[in-house]
C-alpha cells in the first residue's frame, strides 16, 4: 500500500494497537526481514522513508526529521501505536512523539543518535556528523558510505541497479544527517513509556549516549553485550528482543516515571 506515496507494507490487520517499525539511514525496510520472521505473531507495520528503498522517488523530498515524523503520524492514520525504531529513525520517533503523543503506546529506540546534545559522550559523533554534511556531491556520499560498511569487494558484488539505487538515497541521507545536529523537538514532550538498547559492541559513544537518554525520559534501558549498531542485521534475535519488551510495555501501561533499568546480556 502507499500512505503519502511512501511504500508501506501493513500486516496489522485489524489489531487495534499495530507494531511500526521506523528504519535508520542509509536504510530502509527489507533489512528489518530477518527481525520480523522472529516476529510472526505482532501486527507489524514496516515502511520506507522518504528518499529510500521503494519510497525513493516520494516527493517532495524531505528536509529534516520533522517531514519524516509527519509521513510516520500519517502512517499511523489515528491509529494509537507501538512504534520501535533504529539509529535516526528513533529522532523520527521521538519527533512523531512530541507531536502527537496520544497514537503512541510505547516507544522502543535503538542507539538513538543525538548529535545535537551538548551531553552526548563524546565528540566523534557530532564530528562525524559535520563531515557527512560537508560533502557536495550526495550520491558519491552514499557510495562511500556503504562501502565503507559493507567493504570494497561487497560493495563491487553488487548488482548496477542496487549500487545505483544506493548512491540516489545520498540525498535523503544527507538531509539526515544534517537534521541530525538541530533540536526539532523538546525531549519533555516525549511522554509515552520509552525504552532504549544499545550494544556493548557499538561506538561513536551510543551505549553512554543511550543510558544518558534514558535518564533524561525516564526510559528503561536494554543492553545487549555483543550486538553492534546495526542489530537489525547483525543480532536481528536482540532486535526482535526489543520490539517484544516494547510491546510488554505498551500492554502494561507503563508510567514512564516508574520504569527501572534493564540489563540483558
């Protein structure tokens, strides 16, 4: 189906409190395949976001994290939700959150990157940050971003049409990552029941950066010892693991201010 011209694959049915996840970037909803076969029990949502994957051509392009949680509100079509989201996806998150707190359940977030916050544990992410906002040419940003990632002779086993299909998301990446280092919501107004993982095996300061997050929400915490930042793919059981204690807490009707931290291994 398509909402807004976004692809959107709705599997809740007629579940009255559905399960969306929000993807990350460069990213987009088919690496969420391994998290949702140990999932076949939840109404899941899963979509693409604007610029990415099959919704890459939905226009009008978006700007920053507030064009994206509006696409994530209409997704939910007044629908009160539990929405688990990875990396950026959980800025879109929380974004979505602040602006329309009654469809959220519960939130669940992995390793959300605010890059914006003079709290965050330490520089390497918000430098890392400035230099992907600096490049100029969009397209040549996302190769050398997946290359990077996946490594030279990955990269070059792919088909053309994947590799061209990875340079065209450069341009909603970018507009990511410069969203990434501005404020487009207040954290006070995120006020649904919040919890958070983050691997050991991560960097860039996501663990602390997480635990201080959670503090900040009053949100529990789930680390996982050996999973790294992009868990989807590399420990989808944890991630699995996360969106199931997401939906326990949005069941329980959780009072965010009562939460304790969780330590799982």
């Amino acid at each position: 189906m398509s909402v807004n011209g976004l692809y959107v694959d709705d599997r809740a049915g007629s579940a009255s409190v559905p399960v969306v996840l929000v993807h990350g970037a460069p990213d987009r909803s088919k690496n969420f395949a391994a998290v949702v076969e140990l999932l076949p029990d939840l109404p899941l949502v899963i979509y693409d976001r604007r610029g990415y994957g099959k919704s890459i051509d939905a226009l009008p392009p978006a700007k920053d994290f507030g064009d994206h949680a509006q696409d994530l509100v209409a997704i939910l079509g007044g629908r009160r939700a539990v929405v688990v989201a990875q990396s950026v996806g959980c800025n879109v998150a929380m974004a979505a959150a602040a602006k329309a707190p009654s469809l959220f359940a519960a939130l669940g977030m992995w390793e959300p990157p605010t890059a914006w916050c003079d709290w965050w544990p330490v520089p390497d992410l918000r430098e890392s940050v400035r230099r992907l906002v600096a490049a100029t040419d969009t397209e040549l940003l996302a190769e050398d971003f997946n290359r990077n990632i996946l490594g030279d002779g990955r990269w070059e086993s792919l088909s053309v049409r994947t590799k061209n299909m990875l340079r065209r998301e450069g341009a909603a990446f970018h507009a990511d990552m410069a969203s990434e280092l501005t404020a487009l919501f207040d954290f006070a107004d995120v006020t649904c029941p919040v919890i958070i993982g983050a691997g050991a095996a991560t960097g860039s300061g996501h663990l602390e950066g997480a635990r201080r997050l959670a503090r900040i929400l009053h949100a529990d915490v789930f680390e996982v010892e050996n999973a790294d930042h992009f868990a989807p793919l590399t420990s989808p059981a944890s991630w699995a693991e996360l969106v199931r204690k997401t939906v326990a807490l949005g069941d329980a009707g959780a009072d965010p201010s009562a939460l304790s931290t969780v330590v799982t291994t």
